[in-house]
C-alpha cells in the first residue's frame, strides 16, 4: 500500500511536473491563441470601423462627386446657402469630426432630423441660452385698454364744431394732428404678427440700443406716442437710450415745452440734440448717431408706433453678425383716422429703377420657405432700422457730404452689401408708420437740385460702370451737377475693399436687371390717349399727382408728344405710366365706375396691369381682360372709371397717339 502509495506519490509528483510542464507549454500556446485572436479581433473591430466611417463620412459629405461645390453651398447645420451669404458669414469650416466608436451604429442610422433639411436661406443657428422676450403682463393690460383708436381701431372725430381745427392741423401735418392730439399716447396696437413670431424665443444676450428719432416740425403728440411706444414695448435692459434730433425746428411746442417734458417724464433715458440750421435727414440722423452711447442704432422717423415685442428679432442677427443691419416691417398708421394697418409690405424687398425711384421687388423664393423668418434685402425702404454702431462709423456712417434728403437709403445699402454686411428684413419685427396725406407745401430748405446732387455723389462712389445708365435717363440735369469731393468716400470704399456693384448686381440682386433692364426697352404705345366718345377729351393728370384720380382733359395739339399733363406709356412693364414721372394707372376696386388712380408704379403688374386691345380700341385692366377704361364727360367735368367691357360703349374706345403694332403682337408673351 505504502509503496504502491510511493509510487503513486512518485508518479503523482511527475505526473504533476509533466502537468506543470504540459501546462506551461499550454499556456505559452494559449497566450500566442490569445493574442493571434486579440490582434485578430483588433484588426477586424479596425477594419469595420474604417469601413462604417467611410460609409458615414459619405453620406455626410455632400452628394455630388465633385463634392465641393454643394458643399460650399451648405451651413454648418446643412442648410442650403447662398455664395454670397458664404462670403459674408462663414469661416471655411472643417469636417466635422469622425464620430466617436461607440455611437458608430448611431452614426451608421443617423436619426431623420439630422439630415440636410432644404429650408431655404436662413442665418447660422449661433449657440446660447434664448429666452421668451414678450412683456405679456403689458400685452395684458394693452387688451382691456378701451377708448379713441385703441387697438388700433379707426377713429374720427365727431363734433362738427371741430371740423375746420382738424382740417387746418391736417393739412399742417399731413396727418390728422387734431385726432392724434384726442388719441392716448400710450395706446394699444393690434398684434398683426404672423402666429410663428407670437411665440419665438430670441438670444438672452443681446446688444442694448440708442433710438435716434429725428424730427423737423412734427405734430407734438405723434412725437410723444412714438417715444412712449418705444418706451412701453421694449425691454428696459436694451433701451439703454432715446435720441431725440431737433433738426432746426421752428414750432413752440418743440423747443422749452418738449424740454420740460423730456425732464419730467424721460429724465434719464432721452437725451435732446438741437440743430440751430436745418440740416435735412441725413445730416440730422448723423448728429444723432455722434451722440449714441448704445452699442447699435435704431433709426426711426418722428411718427412711428412698434409692436408688441419689436425688438429681439431685430437685434436677433446683429448678436449673431455685426456686419448685418436690419430692418423692421413697415406697418402702416392712416394719416386721417389713425387705423393701424398691418402686412402693407409684408415679403417684399427693396430696388430702384434707373431714374433712382424706389421700387419693390418680390422676396426671393429661396428667401421665403418660412415667411417668419428674416428674408434678404437689396435697398433698404430708409425711414427705420438697425445697425451696429461700431459697423455704421466703420463704413463712414452717411456720406456727410449728401444734403437734406435723397439717396442716403442707397448709399448706405450698397456700402453694407459690398463693403462685407448683409441687409435684412426681419417678418416679426412690427414698426408702424404714419405715410402722410396732402399736405400744405413747407419751404424748400435749399435752392439748387440737391436730390441730383446726392444721386450723383452715390453713383461716382458706389455704381461704377452702371452710374451711366443713371445719366443716360437724364444727360441734362447729371452733366451740370457737380458732385463735389468724393475722396473721402472713394477713400472708405478702398479701406473696406469693398466689392464691385456689378457683383452687388448679380449676387444681392439677381433678379434686378431683368427687372430694369440698364438698357430701356420700347413701350407699346406712347402718347395721348383721346377718347372715342368724348373726342375732344383725352386722359389727363388734371394737374394732380400720385394719389389721385386721372380725369379727361382737352386733347393736346401734339398726339404723340403731348403736354406732360397727357403723356402715357404703356410700358415693357405692362403698365400704364406718366411720362418722365413714377406714376402708374392703378385700379383697386372691382365694382361698377371704379376709380382709376394715380399710385407709385410698382412693377408687380396685377392691379396696374392694362393692355391696348386694337380691335376693340380698349384699355383692359388686369390681364383677367373683363374690365375697360371709360371716360365721362359731364357738366365740362372728365371722370375715368373702369366699367365690365363693353363693345357696343364707344366711351370704352380710345385712340392712341403711338402705337407699336410689332411690339403688341407679342403683348401676352412671357406674362
Ligand atoms: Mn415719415
């Protein structure tokens, strides 16, 4: 037992060192198994994970085998942008990095939201904490307001008594003064907001603001409705100060009365500045600006009331480009019954034509996918909006050199684009405005052209090669304008090196020189318009301008160069124009013996649409072809309607001075 226990001690022992030996020899193999399969695993996990990163980062990247062209043409977040807005906005960006390992099954799915949505032009989505910006316990209290134009309501005023007091202030003003004087200083607005604006949240950071009201002889209370509107409906962290320019006023009520106001009810946020000459608009709005201590400027004129929470989506895309200045939607206040109209100009940008007339031009479609959101401009309308005060000196705040009034909203639109910013206009951002009335004539503050002088003084500086097209409307007046010393200005354009205006052109405006071709193509027809019934009679402005009926005068001797008064063009526009003036035949009712006005032309066609139909020798309006002009001769007195057409109606025939037969064959081509 013992031995056999021995041995098997012996044998337990070697077997044990064979096992110990075996094992080692085991292990070693098991070790080298170990790692071959480690290394293997290793290469493998590297091999997949080389491959899905491939995968993701070509889905990421962009779909086009080139590759870097959509590429340039997409935001950080993927959205679609302009060249332009790239030039202006973005730093080349890097790729963006590999995602890390373990989401890598993430990555290989990415989540739909995270796909390039195409949602148009949009600002970069910044960074930061936002905030709801609204006052609501304000909006509140504005509701339960009651009284004369409250909400924004029509207003009039009844006593008859009244009546030659409100018609002499009205005519003072432009604007009914009388009524705004019966009218809370403090009233309330309606919200004319589109509903994506009523809720929006804004950066909790941003700029505080100087507001620069300028004024020459404004009606007291308008000013003051305009301050305490600011004052009621912008939140008391950004104001951090009201301008008020007094550019060489002479009416009482704006010198100690307004001083003793401002100190009684305004003493630490408004501060006065006294211009003892007038020095017009611009020299005024630079007096203002020399004195803001906010870190951007609000420029707004003397008859304004904002909206509800105006502000933050204004100060919005300055936070997030300093080089962009914006503009506010223009809301319009009845100059005779102080209704507050909203949505007048809604999705509209800004242009002119060659003649420098302010024009209106439809908002790009890449610009319009949300029509709450802030939208391209070429030309500021001028009377309100905001821009950094460092970038406003920094482009040589206006041209100082440019007097009164005219071409400031051009200069300074052309320096933002070209010398590096972006204009925009912002959908929720509400300013009212009072557009006034007729108006007793106030005296001329120069006696020389200053409007061409300006005009001249921004197309040497700013237009290059195009500034001929603006001559070539009016070799006359340009040739005998002297502009002045631009070295100051040209001196700013070179610092900036800033762009030409042919890429301001093709890039901000692309659809401009379609619009106004530089070149002026034919009109239809030209001339005096004599009416068949009335043949002694033709259309004429009756000595009156825009806002006004046409009426029917004695025809002029000469039919196809007629007196100003009785020069029409149907334009390439398809309108009905005043020679040499800006006015256009404008039909806004439907109804029976509906009035043919004179309005700004504004290219749109629709309501200014006519055409000549030769057969019929009829004035159609609307392209619809259901509606004539018709003239009236009764008691010695013309009036023009339009009326449902009508062959056997001779009053609906009219003879043309010049007709383009070539051209009006091809009238419905293109509409
Ligand atoms: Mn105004």
């Amino acid at each position: 037992m013992a031995r056999g226990a021995i041995k098997t001690a012996v044998s337990k022992k070697d077997l044990h060192l064979h096992d110990v030996v075996a094992s080692m020899a085991m292990k070693k193999r098991y070790v080298k198994r170990l790692v071959r399969k480690v290394v293997f695993w290793l290469l493998s996990v590297a091999a997949i994970s080389l491959v899905t990163t491939m995968i993701v980062e070509k889905r990421r990247g962009p779909d086009s085998p080139g590759g870097s062209q959509s590429e340039e043409n997409l935001d950080p977040n993927g959205d679609p942008i302009t060249p332009v807005f790239r030039a202006n906005n973005l730093q080349p960006t890097r790729r963006a990095a590999r995602p890390p390992f373990q989401d890598r099954s993430l990555a290989r799915e990415p989540p739909p939201e995270e796909k390039p949505q195409p949602t148009g032009f949009r600002l970069p989505d910044v960074e930061g904490e936002r905030r709801d910006w609204h006052d609501y316990a304000a909006m509140e209290a504005d509701k339960l307001r009651s009284g004369l134009g409250e909400h924004g309501l029509p207003a009039e005023i009844e006593n008859p008594d009244e009546k030659e007091l409100e018609q002499q202030m009205y005519r003072k003003n432009g604007f009914n003064g009388l009524l705004s004087d019966m009218i809370s200083v403090n009233r309330s607005v309606p919200d004319v907001r589109l509903e994506q604006c009523k809720t929006r949240k804004y950066l909790s950071k941003l700029p505080n603001i100087s507001v620069i009201f300028i004024f020459y002889n404004e009606h007291f209370s308008a000013l003051l409705r305009s301050i305490y509107s600011v004052i009621n409906r912008t939140p008391v962290e950004l104001l951090k100060q009201i301008v008020l320019v007094d550019d060489g006023s002479d009416w009482d009520t704006l010198k100690q009365q307004l001083d003793d106001y401002v100190s009684l009810h305004f003493p630490h946020v408004v501060t006065v500045v006294r211009n003892v000459e007038r020095k017009g608009l611009i020299g005024a709005r630079l007096e203002g600006a020399k004195v803001a201590t906010g870190e951007v400027l609000v420029f707004f004129d003397s008859h304004i009331e904002v909206n509800y929470n105006w502000l933050p989506p204004l100060l919005e895309p300055i936070a997030i480009n300093p080089k962009i200045s914006t503009c506010p939607i223009v809301d319009i206040i009845d100059h005779s019954n102080f209704a507050y109209n909203g949505g007048y100009q809604e999705g509209s940008r800004g242009g002119f034509d060659w003649r420098f007339f302010y024009k209106q031009l439809p908002v790009l479609p890449e610009d319009s996918v949300d029509k709450s959101q802030p939208f391209r401009n070429p030309v500021m309308m001028g009377g309100l909006f905001a821009i950094r005060t460092d970038f406003f000196w920094d482009l040589g705040g206006y041209d100082d050199e440019l007097d009164i009034w005219g071409g400031e909203q051009y200069e300074l639109s052309f320096k933002i684009w070209m010398c590096g910013g972006m204009l925009l206009d912002i959908p929720c951002s509400r300013v009212a405005h009072i557009f006034r009335g007729p108006m007793d004539p106030r005296p001329n503050p120069r006696n020389y052209n200053f409007v061409g002088r300006n005009h001249k003084r921004v197309a040497e500086v700013w237009m290059d090669e195009y500034k001929e097209h603006v001559y070539s409307r009016d070799p006359q007046t340009y040739n005998n304008i002297d502009a002045g010393d631009l070295t100051r200005q040209r001196a700013i354009r070179e610092r900036l090196q800033c762009k030409s205006f042919d890429w301001y052109l093709k890039e901000v405006a692309p659809d401009f020189l379609k619009k106004f071709p530089p070149v002026e193509l034919p009109n239809y027809a030209s001339g005096a318009f004599q009416n068949v019934a009335f043949a002694t009679h033709c259309l004429d402005t009756m000595n009156l301008g825009a806002h006004n009926a046409v009426g029917l005068y004695s025809c002029a001797e000469n039919r196809t160069h007629p007196q100003f008064n009785q020069f029409w063009l149907l334009t390439p526009d398809r309108e009905l124009r005043h020679n040499g003036a800006s006015n256009c035949l404008d039909v806004q009712d439907m109804h029976a013996n509906a009035t043919v006005w004179m309005w700004s032309c504004h290219n749109q066609g629709g309501n200014q649409f006519w055409y000549y139909d030769r057969a019929h020798k009829w004035l159609v309006h609307a392209p619809n072809g259901k509606r004539c002009m018709e003239g009236i001769v009764e008691n010695g007195i013309g009036t023009v309607y339009t009326n449902e057409c009508d062959p056997a109606n001779d009053r609906q025939k009219w003879e043309i001075g010049y007709v383009n037969n070539e051209l009006l064959d091809k009238f419905f081509e293109g509409v």
